[in-house]
C-alpha cells in the first residue's frame, strides 16, 4: 500500500493530506469507483481505503510483486508517514513518495523550502542494504541538489556511512518517536587540553530532530574514522578548539623535547670534546713517556725523535696491525723491538721486526724477522755489513714512502744455526 495515487484529471493525490494536496476531499476518492486511480510507481490500478485504526492510503486490488509501494512493509508505511508528519508540523511543505524526473530516485519524503524547491528527502530505511550502497544513493540525491536524512529502527553498518538517525518507534498512543542514536553532542570538561572529551550521542523526539536538521541548527558531521552523524555547529567548534588545544600541547611538547634533545645533545658533545681533550692530553703524556723512555734509542741510532710519530704510522700501515714497542734487545743487535697482532682481537702480541739494528752485530739474524729502517742511509749500513740474507722495510717518515727490500750478501753466510749475532 502507499499513499500516493495519481488521478488522470486532478494529478497527484497525497492521502495524508486533507486536501489530498490537490483541493479535493477524501470522500471522493473513498469508495468511489471509476476513477481510474493508478500507482505513481507500477502505473496500476489502485484505490482508497482507510484501516481499521481511519489510516488513508491507497491499495493495489492485486498485488504486483515488481511494485515496491504495494509491497512496503507495515513498520515501513508508518515510519515515513511520521517523518512526514514530524516535517510539516515543523512548518515545512513534505510530500509522500516522490520521484525524480529521471526517476532514479524516489524519496519517502520529500521537503521544499519556501521557493518551492526540494532541499531535503528523508528515508525511511528498513531493509539491508551495503555502506556503499548508502553512499552511491546518497550521490543521487546530493546530483540533484537534495540532501539526505536516512531514518531506521537498527545499528547496521550502512549507517555509519551516510547522516542517519536510528529511531525507536511510539510505545503507545500520545506518545512520540524517539531518536536513539545518530544526533550526537561533544561534552569536554574541564576545558583543558587534559580534560575528558568525547561525542555522546543524545535522546530527543523524532519531531525535535527532523526540526533542527531541517532547519539548519544541525548538520553532518564526519569522525576522523569515517563515522557520520547529526551535531550542532556549537559543538563542531567545541570539538575543534579541542583538537586545536591537543595539537597545540603537542607542538608545545614536541619543541620541549627538541629542546631537551638538543641539551642532551649539546651536552654530550661538551663530554666528548672533555674526553677527547683528556684523550690528547694522555696520549700526549703517553708520548712524552714514550719518547723519554727511547732516549737512549734516539741518541744511539741518530733517529729524530720529532719523526717518531710519522715513523710509527708508517709501520702501523705497512702490517696492517696493532703495534707496540718493546725494549732494545742486545740478542738483536740492540734494535728496538717490535711486537704486533692482527686489529680487533685479543690474540697475544708477538714479535714481528726489529727497528734499527747494529749493523755490525749482524752476524746472524733470523731470516723472517723484519729489520725497519727510517731512510737509505741506514739501508746502505745494512748492504754492507750484511752477512746472512735479510729483510728490510725502509720507511722514510720525510716523504711518507715505504719501500720492502731484500738484502744479499755479497759472500755466503758461515754455517751455524739460525740465530741473532
């Protein structure tokens, strides 16, 4: 059933009108035969008749199954038949059924403004139907210019989509519909960026609802999430001073804590040039200790102790290992020992070559030991008072070369075992 029909002379007729919204009365239609009343959605035949509770509608004498009017559910029928009551008691011209000019559409109930124009359909939804659905008919009407209230009795998905207002019918007689979800107020007290904030949604009649929307004391508003619902500007204010608040704290946050990472930053760097002062200043200490220790070093093979460092990069390069200097050693000519092991282990240190030997206590010498000279000079003492074939690694601290050598003696050695002259 439905409760529109269209008469082939008088045009449309709205049943819950007095006037049938085209000056005529109800007595004639009711009961009157051959009027040749036909469905605004099937084009059947239709005709009136009131319930036994005196509800107006129009009715098909047979039912077609491909007719959504005459095959609307009872819940269905008085739901829209309440939002259009609820619009006009409101002050707002609301017609039953009615359908686009391109007939893709067709809104329960249509609102006008005062030029006459439709501004507003209100759905009464009641069976399933997807988010995406909601939202391809909602486009439709959003085409024409027409927003949209959908209207149901149940929490379903597609109302999380679209601007719906899900409704509990009227326990009785007298008594009003009641929205239950769908109309949402923000509550946040007290008015600090700590204070406990949240939308709520609201309990009020039907009636209020439909007048504050249709009237533009509320509008739509979407969650962050996608979430859709009815609210009063007043409390998207609310909400944004909110998240205004929240942002600003955070920002204020966010420079405390650049501010405190930079301290913590500036402050390790403070540690760490103290450390590395102190790291110069015992490496310095070392040196001097070091140089102090090899005095006699320096003074019996004529070394320059200012080319000590460079000296000892080149050696620290040449074997790719750690290095550390031991004592002079008169079983190797009295050369200063040196002891190495491969970088980034603990392995012992073993040794590894002898810097500048007597040349003249070269009798005999190890024939893999390597002997470490500064310059050429000290090469040619070597060539000339060599008796055993030797390995020499002269590295020049002046000129940062090193350069692998091996020395032969001009006679064969004396027979005798491997070992230091």
């Amino acid at each position: 059933m439905g409760y529109t029909a269209v008469h082939p002379v008088w045009g449309r007729l709205d049943a819950s009108l007095n006037d049938l919204g085209c000056g005529r009365t109800w007595a004639e239609v009711h009961r009157v035969k051959g009027l040749g009343l036909a469905c605004p959605e099937c084009g059947g035949s239709v005709f009136a008749r009131a319930s036994q509770h005196g509800l107006r509608h129009f009715y098909h004498q047979v039912r077609p199954l491909d007719c959504e009017l005459a095959n609307e559910s009872q819940e269905h029928h008085f739901l829209k038949l309440e939002l259009a009551m609820a619009a006009r008691a409101a002050g707002w011209r609301a017609e039953l059924e009615v359908s686009s000019e391109l007939r893709d559409w067709r809104a329960d109930v249509l609102v006008f403004d005062e030029q006459g124009r439709p501004f507003m359909a209100l759905e009464a939804q009641l069976s399933p139907m997807t988010p995406d659905e909601a939202r391809m008919r909602t486009a439709r009407y959003a085409r024409d210019g027409v927003a949209v209230c959908w209207v149901g009795l149940q929490d379903r998905p597609w109302a999380r989509a679209v601007p719906t207002l899900r409704v509990r019918a009227a326990a009785g007689r007298g008594e009003s519909w009641t929205v239950r979800h769908g109309l949402a107020r923000y509550t946040w007290s007290p008015r600090t960026a700590k204070g406990k904030a949240k939308w709520e949604h609201i309990t009020c009649p039907l009636g209020d609802a439909l007048a504050w929307i249709l009237q533009g004391r509320v509008r739509v508003h979407t969650a962050v999430n996608g979430t859709v619902w009815w609210t009063a500007p007043a409390y998207e204010e609310r909400a944004l001073a909110r998240a205004r608040m929240e942002a600003d704290a955070a920002d204020q946050e966010a420079a405390a804590k650049r501010r405190r990472a930079e301290t913590a930053a500036a402050d390790r760097r403070r540690l760490a040039a103290e450390q590395r002062a102190l790291d110069r200043q015992a490496d310095l200490q070392e040196r001097q200790a070091e140089i102090q220790r090899l005095t006699g070093f320096f003074l019996r093979t004529g070394f320059d102790p200012t080319a000590w460092d460079t000296f000892t990069r080149l050696v620290r390069s040449a074997s790719g290992k750690a290095i550390v200097y031991g004592e002079e050693s008169r079983r190797y000519g009295n050369g200063l020992l040196v002891h190495a092991r491969p970088r980034g282990t603990d392995a012992g240190y073993a040794l590894a070559a002898v810097v500048c030997p007597d040349p003249a206590a070269l009798t005999r010498w190890p024939e893999k030991l390597t002997i470490l000279v500064p310059d050429h000079t000290w090469f040619a003492r070597l060539q000339a008072a060599a008796r055993v074939p030797l390995r020499v690694a002269v590295l020049d601290p002046r000129t940062g070369r090193s350069m692998f050598e091996r020395i032969h003696p001009a006679l064969d050695p004396v027979a005798g075992p491997d070992r230091p002259g």
